[in-house]
C-alpha cells in the first residue's frame, strides 16, 4: 500500500503536482495555522503594546532603548551568518533581565519564530543554484511558479537568513515592549531626529495594538449579532474546513470596512492634536522632561561600544559580509 502510494505521488505527473502545489501553497499556511492557535489577536494585541514595570530595561534612558535595535540591525547585516547567531543570543540578555512570564514568551517565540521558518522556506523553494540538489524537483506542470523545486542550498541559505530575522525581531520588540510611546518621540527628539520621524515611530509604536484591539471588538460585535467565527475542531475535517474559510472570506468587508473607517476617524482625531499643539511650528521641540543618566545607563553604554567595537573586530578578521 505504502510502495504504491508512494509510486502515485512521486512516480507520476499528477502526484507530482499535487505534491508541488502542497509544498508551495499549503506548507506556508502552517505558520499562519500555529499563530492562532498559539497566540491568537488577543495575544498580538497584548504582546506588541508598551507594560509598564519597574525594570532594569524599563529605567533605562529611552535614546539606548531607541537606538538599540538600529544598532543591533546594522550589526547583523555586517556580519556573517555564524556571528549573526552569536548576536541573537546577545538580544536574549535584556530579555532575561525582563524576566518575561512564561506566557509571553510563548507568544514572544511563536511571533519571532514562524517569520523565520516561513523565510526559510521561501528561500529553500527560490534561492536555487545551476548545481543545487534539488530535495523534490517540480514537474513541467509547476513551470509558471517560477521555481525548479525544493533545494537544499535555499533551506541552507534560508537559515542563515533567519538568525537576521530572529535578531531584528528581538531588539525591536524589547523597544516596542519598554518603552512608552511619549517617550520615543521624546528620545528622537533628544537625538536631534526630525520631528515628523517621532511622530511617526510613536504612531507606529501605537498602530498595531490598537488595530488589533479594533479587528476584536468587531468581530465581537459580528458575533452578537449572530455570525460565526468559530475554528474548526479538527484539521483534517476539510469540510468544516472549507465552511471555516468561505465563513472568513464572506467576513471581510464586515471586519475591513469598519476597521478603515476608525483607522481614517484616529487619524484625523491626531491630526486635530497636533495642530492644537501646534506640531512642526518650530524646527526644535522643546520639553520640560530631565533625564538623568544612572549607574545602568553607563552600563549599557559600555556594553555597546563593546559590543560594537567587538563586531569590528571580528569583521576585520574576516568575519563580516564585505
């Protein structure tokens, strides 16, 4: 039984389709998959919103916290792949002084995890070489998707990508997670930063968590109103399946067209803000607010220029990408 499955599939031009169209159209929707089942809108919402606590990472001075994730970026591009790990663990130490519940870094692992599973496996179907092995070829039938098959060289090169995506992910939500949105653009101001880029970052900051807040209270009030939005209970059921997703395709101007429309209201509500504060009147913004450096600040100071010092270092010994 087995032998002749397997003669069916891989054997003959039609499982060979059907096993092409699996791998390029139904394995990247198990990232998609696990981060409802494990985190859901409800834990986005929470996970990518300023908590306030008290904190080493929280007291520090918000212009490290800002440029930290620029700092950890560009390190990561300069470096090879092997060091790019070396700097992801790097990331995990303001995490660890965070001291995180185990909830949250569920949610922290599933959201930093499935982008860079799902990179390589792009990269394992796209980034192909004249000489590559090929784990699975693509039969003619596959020739529009643009791709020979599965390589070995694109899952290899996929995960030298992901430690980029890993390291980028970790030091932007240790930003997003400690740091309250009035002080990222006081910290771009401080740092001589154009007042619009505040501006911006700070909406940013704040522009998920309350879309997400927004797509769950309409989807509640849908649900009042007697519309379903309930998962299936077992995946392999692909009738509840295809109930499931015709339900969620039918949903979206219900959920789309409201979420716009207070998505368009916010923004003119902060528009009305700014100009009552008269916002970009003067080329400087000037604020009341001191901030005086502690014995943790100049801790992390040196910890960088160390750490940026150190990566120098290793890129002169032959280590970086140039």
């Amino acid at each position: 039984m087995m032998h002749t499955l397997n003669h069916l599939l891989f054997h003959t031009l039609a499982g060979q389709t059907v096993v092409a169209y699996a791998i390029t159209f139904l394995v990247p929707l198990v990232g998609p998959i696990l981060f409802l089942r494990f985190v859901g809108l409800k834990g986005l919402r929470n996970v990518l919103s300023y908590e306030a606590a008290d904190t080493a990472i929280h007291r520090l001075d918000p212009r490290l916290k800002l440029l930290y994730p620029i700092v950890i970026t560009t390190l990561s591009v300069l470096l090879n792949w092997e060091w790019t790990d070396v700097l992801f663990g790097v990331t995990l130490v303001p995490w660890i002084l965070l001291r995180p519940s185990a909830l949250r870094v569920r949610v922290l692992a599933v959201i930093i995890g499935i982008p860079a599973l799902l990179s390589i496996w792009s990269q394992g179907l796209y980034y192909t070489t004249p000489n590559d092995h090929l784990i699975f070829a693509y039969p003619i039938t596959m020739a529009w998707v643009g791709t020979a098959g599965l390589s070995t060289a694109g899952l290899v090169y996929g995960l030298h990508q992901a430690g980029r995506v890993l390291v980028t992910a970790s030091a932007a939500l240790v930003l997003i997670f400690t740091t309250g949105p009035s002080d990222v653009v006081w910290a771009t101001t401080k740092l001589l930063a154009p007042q619009r880029l505040g501006l911006a970052i700070s909406v940013g900051v704040r522009f998920l968590p309350q879309v997400f807040e927004r797509l769950n209270t309409v989807m509640r009030a849908a649900e009042v109103r007697g519309y379903d939005f309930s998962r299936p209970e077992k995946w392999w059921k692909l009738g509840q399946l295809w109930n499931y997703g015709r339900r969620m395709v039918r949903a979206l101007p219900l959920l789309t067209v409201p979420i716009l429309v207070g998505s368009l209201r916010g923004c003119g509500q902060m528009a009305l803000v700014a100009d009552s504060r008269a916002f970009g009147v003067n080329k400087r913004r000037t604020t009341y607010r001191r901030v005086a450096w502690t014995r943790a600040d100049r801790a992390a100071v040196a910890a960088a220029v160390a750490l940026v010092l150190g990566a120098f270092v290793v890129i002169g010994l032959g280590g970086g990408r140039f």
